[in-house]
C-alpha cells in the first residue's frame, strides 16, 4: 500500500516507531495514536490509521505463520532452561508466551495445574507441595506421604492433577488411585478423564488419548473406558481406582496413590476399621506393587496408628514425609518457611479459625490441623514407645513362667481386663487379652477358659470393688493348679499408672498384629490413647498392666511409695511425703493450668 507520506520531523520519528511497535503493546499503540491526532495538521489521519490497520494484519498473519512452524518444530521451547520459559511466560509476543507457558507446563506440576484449570490460585505451599510431587514424578523419591489439613488442596495435585500429567509424559504408566469409598475414587477417575479430553491437555501431550464414544470402533473398541478404569490408547499404560476394601486389577501397578483412606475421625478411630485398611494395604496393594513401585500416600492425619502411623512403624526409614501443619511450630523450613505462630492459607483458613478449633478440642486441632495425632497433653503409652513381637517370634518360645491378672469392673461402663502374660527373662510378653464389659456371668466362666487354655502359674486378682468375690468363684471353680492371688490397691490410680508408665514400656511386649476386631486389638486402642493429663473414658489397660508389672517386677513405683511412706493419698504419711507431695503437686498444677 502506498501511504501518504505525512512530513518529516517529529511525525516521521513517531511513524517510524508505530510502525515497529509489537502489536500485544496496546499501551504504547494507543499512545503513538493519541500523539498522532494531536498533529492532525501535520498528517492524513485516515491514511495513518488504514496504514496501520494493515501492519497490524500482516504482523499477526506472520505470528500466525512463524506459530505453525514452530509446532512442527517438535517443541522448539524444548531446549531452553525453566529460567528462560519463565521470562518469555510473561513476554508481549503471544505466540512466544503460549510456547513458553505450554512448555513449562510438561516440565513442572505447578505450571500444569494452572494451564489445564483456568482460574487456579496457587499459594506458597501449592508451589513447595508441587515441587515435591515433580520430584516424586521424576523418581527421586519411591515412597512420599504428604500431610496436610483438610481443605487445603492436596488432592487437586496429586490426585487430580499429577495422575493426567504422568500420563502424557509416559503413557505406558500404569497408575492405581485408592481412598475411603469407590463412589469417591470413581470421581477422581471422572475427572482425570476430562483433563486429557481437554484442549489445553492435547496441545501438551498429543500421544496421549482415550476411546471416545465416537470413535469405539475398530481397535479403538479394546481400550477400557468407565468411571473406575481407562486405557490410553495405543500403549500399556492406564489407571484403575477403588475404595479400600475393593479389588484391584490384575496388572502390576508402577506408581499407586493413596488418597485420604478414611472418610472421617469416626472411621479413623475405629480400631476395626483401621485394621481392615492395614490388612487391605498388605494383602491387596502391596501385592499390586513391583521392585521399582511408587507409592504416595496423603491424608489428614487422625489417629496415630493410622495408615501412615503403620507403615511408618513397620517400614522405618523407607518414606520421604512432608508435613504442612495448619499453625507452623519451630523454626521455618526449606519447604515451610513460614515463621513461628503463621496460618499455612489465611487467605481461606486464617488464624482466628484455626485457633478456635484448639480452644474447642486439643486432640482434633493437633491431629487435624497440625499432623500430629496426638492430644496437645501427650500420650502417656504412644504407639511408637511400645515394644512388639511377631507371632513367629514365640512359636517355639520357651517362657519361664505364664502369669495373668484381672481388673474386675468397678462400675458398669468399665471394662474387665485379663492380660495373658508370658515371662521370658525381664520381658513379660502380652499373649492374649480379655477385654470387655459383660457382667460377671460372662467373665467368670470366660476367666476359667483362659485359665485352661493358657495353664499360667499365677493369676492376681485386684481384691477392690466385688473382688474377693471374684477371686473365691475363681478359686473354687478352676481346674488348674494356678495359684489365685488376691491384692488390693490403695494408692490413687492415675499417680500408680503414670509411675508404672516407664515399666510398661521397659517390660512389656505386645502382638504386632492383633487380630482384627478382637479384644486384643481394642486394648491397645485403649492403652494407646491414654492421656498423661487425665480425662480418659476408661483406664482399665494401663491400670490392668501395672498390676502385672507389680506381679513380675514387685520392686514397681507403687511398692517405693509404700516404702517411702504410705499407699493411700490420703493417709498422713503419705501427705508427708516429700516426693509423692511433688509428684502430686506437679500433675495439679498441670490440670489447672490445661483447665482440666
């Protein structure tokens, strides 16, 4: 087109300038054109603008033209550092930006969440979390648990996002998802699904695709598709998912991902109910995994002999663990670098909201929200302080002694407990258990059958509340030669279990796998989530141990107190008594200032 030539001078310089000014850079457009109408004098406005209209055309049909040369340039961005794609990720030439944006977005999870879900918000621990999952993707790491508080986004990442992203760098992968019920995995399915049915995914990953109703035909018919399962088409590799308790397929999982196996505090507290995800991780998953497997597993930690709490006791140091605690504790970390006291999302869970739940319930916030399931006053038995055995351990075990004890009830909500005990040198071995809360006719008969059954030497029975009864239908019915022993306790039960703690510990082994649902089971749920401070619903197990301790060890904290002076709280002697007054003193002054 042949252009009105407007003058020389300054005109010029500006014509000059908007002739070479990209054409993303509006400002600076609408700047050259305002500069322009103020010369109306000096120049053919309608000349310039039709000029420019022009320039602005043949500029974006070469864009257009350099675009679709660098997509058959088998991803020219390929080559250039993270550092660079970042810098060209913000540049004013659109088809560079898009490039840059779209190869970023192969290369880290962060980037890939935000170019495949128009209107994601990252925070500062997104960014951390992703870069941990990259690390995990690029197999760096073979076992992650990730824990973080609800509501917080860990699964559109790891569960929604990563699986889709795995697959279009390595279609061959075979992937398992795996949470509380399959309506919800089957969700999760669902939504992998749209994201590579989407644009922004085929630009990405082209290789990557499903069977499409629409074209079912063929060899395209043989590719699996529903809400639990899909193939890709073309290659091995595919994802299955299912609740716990479901099947998995038959074909070796390379990477499996456990996503919030219990729905709820309820289902986490369950003992049954955690025993039956254990023995599902151990007969169902684990056999699905190879030699070079991945695992990740995410949760909100509600109880701390959860799934997490399992493997990391039965698989010590094999897992990478990050923790993202609602109100950061300690010192600010690589990937946590929050200062003392600061909310991990305040912009959706702020301070305020977080602290309220500590008010309310101090074991809800610091297992929910800080990972740490334990009650903010402490566990006086954590699992982890406890002493095990296998059952191969004592197949051929050749005791010293069997020894047994019962807590008779004192009220009708409490429990019978009647620990089996077998003595190997200082250790006393916990055998079997009965615990429960039938009445007397129930445990009597039960009590002679465990005698029977396990023959032990000596059987001390706790002669408080309707004891000596207990022990005189014992004694008069048994048909073994045990010696039915009869002792009372005087001292205050809480200060006896907290000094017979470090005994326990010490002295007693227990089963490393107890029967699901059974007594045993249900005991060390009890025993385990003992509180220091007081509270606890029933103490039946600890306060059943330290009587069996006493029998095997009688030099316990119980028989110094009587040495010390005294075995009733109560009594003047013991009042007197310099180190129970301070034993005592301490755990007050503990209650009042926890409010207890």
């Amino acid at each position: 087109m042949a252009l009105n030539k407007p003058g020389a001078g300054k005109t010029a310089e500006l014509l000059n300038r908007m002739a070479a000014v990209p054409i993303a850079n509006v400002d600076a457009q609408k700047a050259d054109l305002k500069a322009f109408r103020e010369l109306e004098g000096e120049i053919n406005i309608p000349d310039l603008e039709a000029y420019f209209l022009i320039r602005r055309r043949e500029e974006l049909q070469r864009q257009t033209v350099q675009l679709q040369e660098s997509r058959q340039n088998d991803r020219p961005f390929e080559s250039l550092s993270t550092d660079r794609l970042i810098a060209l990720s913000s540049y004013w030439h659109e088809g560079i930006t898009a490039g840059a944006l779209e190869e970023l977005a192969r290369r880290e999870l962060i980037h890939f969440t935000q170019l495949t879900y128009p209107g994601y918000t990252a925070n500062w621990h997104h960014v951390e979390y992703a870069k941990k999952l990259d690390a995990f993707a690029c197999k760096k790491i073979q076992k992650l648990m990730v824990f973080m508080p609800p509501q917080h986004g860990k699964s559109e990442l790891c569960t929604r996002r990563m699986p889709a992203k795995l697959l279009g760098g390595n279609p061959d992968l075979r992937l398992a998802i795996v949470s509380y019920s399959n309506p919800f995995t089957s969700k999760f399915n669902r939504e992998i699904q749209r994201i590579i049915d989407s644009d922004e995914y085929r630009r990405l990953f082209p290789d990557t695709m499903l069977s499409t109703p629409g074209l079912r035909a063929g060899a395209w018919a043989s590719y699996v598709r529903n809400a639990d399962e899909f193939e890709i088409v073309g290659y091995r590799g595919g994802l299955v998912s299912t609740g716990i308790g479901g099947p998995l397929t038959g074909r070796p999982v390379d990477i499996l991902i456990i996503d919030d196996p219990y729905k709820d505090q309820k289902e986490a507290w369950s003992p049954t109910i955690r025993r039956s995800v254990q023995d599902w991780y151990d007969t169902v998953a684990e056999r699905r995994l190879h030699n070079n497997s991945q695992q990740l597993l995410t949760l909100t930690r509600w109880h701390q002999d959860d799934l997490a709490g399992y493997l990391l006791r039965f698989q010590p140091g094999e897992w990478e663990i990050v923790k993202f605690p609602g109100i950061k504790e300690g010192q600010p970390l690589s990937h946590d670098p929050r200062e003392p006291g600061e909310a991990l999302w305040p912009e959706v869970h702020s301070l305020k909201s977080l602290e309220a739940v500590k008010k309310r319930n101090s074991y809800v916030f610091g297992a929910i929200i800080q990972q740490d399931p334990k009650p903010a006053e402490g566990l006086l038995f954590p699992v982890d302080s406890l002493q095990y055995f296998d059952d191969e351990e004592i197949i051929d075990m050749e005791y010293d002694t069997i020894v047994t004890i019962s807590d008779v009830a004192d009220k009708g909500t409490d429990f019978y407990f009647m620990p089996i005990g077998g003595v190997k040198g200082k250790y006393i071995d916990i055998l079997d258990i009965v615990y429960t809360q039938e009445p007397v006719k129930v445990t009597i008969p039960l009590t002679l059958s465990k005698l029977s059954e396990w023959r032990p030497s000596r059987h001390r029975i706790e002669s408080n509340a309707g004891g000596s009864i207990f022990a005189h239908t014992i004694r008069e019915q048994k048909t073994t030669s045990t010696t039915i022993e009869e002792k009372a306790t005087t001292t205050n039960k809480e200060t006896r279990i907290l000094m017979t703690s470090g005994q326990i510990q010490e002295y007693c082994r227990f089963r490393k796998n107890p029967t699901a649902g059974s007594q045993y089971e249900a005991a060390m749920s009890a025993l385990t989530s003992y509180r220091i401070a007081g509270g606890n619903e029933h103490d039946d197990v600890p306060d059943g141990l330290t009587m069996l301790v006493d029998l095997v060890h009688p030099s316990t904290p119980e028989a110094t107190i009587i040495m010390l002076g005294g075995n009733d709280e109560n009594s003047d002697s013991s009042k007197q008594n310099p180190f129970y007054k301070r034993l005592i003193g301490r755990l007050s002054a503990y209650r009042q200032d926890k409010g207890l």
